[in-house]
C-alpha cells in the first residue's frame, strides 16, 4: 500500500486472526476505501475495523474513523 499515492500516513496495520485493524492518518475519503479494500483482498483476511482517521489539510480538522466514533458513542 505504501507505493500507493492514496497510502494513509504514519500507516500501521495489526493483523490477528484473520481480522486487520489499518490505523493512520488519511486526507481524503478514497484513501480510507482503498485502504480497507487492499485489505480485504489479502487471503485470509476475515474482516476490516477501520481505525484511519481523517484530516483536512486546509483547516486541520482531524475525525475519527467512523467505525470508531460508533464505539465511542456506544461507550
């Protein structure tokens, strides 16, 4: 992925039974979906929770994943 000009920056990946958890920080929507769909091509891989977080790079507004802001919300 980091070939890739979509690439997340500071991308880090934890893999454990089969489930990937890509964390970093994004700046455009189709980083997030291209990161989540290299991901869920690799064999064995079961499942993706998103934990890329989103920031504009005009006004430095910084979001969550939006799969981590349902789990914040639940919490």
């Amino acid at each position: 992925m980091e070939r890739n000009d979509w690439c997340p920056f500071g991308l880090n990946v934890i893999i454990r039974d089969g489930i990937v958890h890509p964390s970093g920080v994004i700046t455009a929507e189709r980083a997030r979906q291209a990161a989540i769909v290299a991901a869920e091509n690799v064999e064995g891989v079961t499942k993706v929770h998103d934990h890329l977080c989103w920031i504009d790079t005009m006004s430095g507004v910084y979001l969550n994943s939006p799969e981590d802001d349902e789990l914040a919300k639940a919490s």
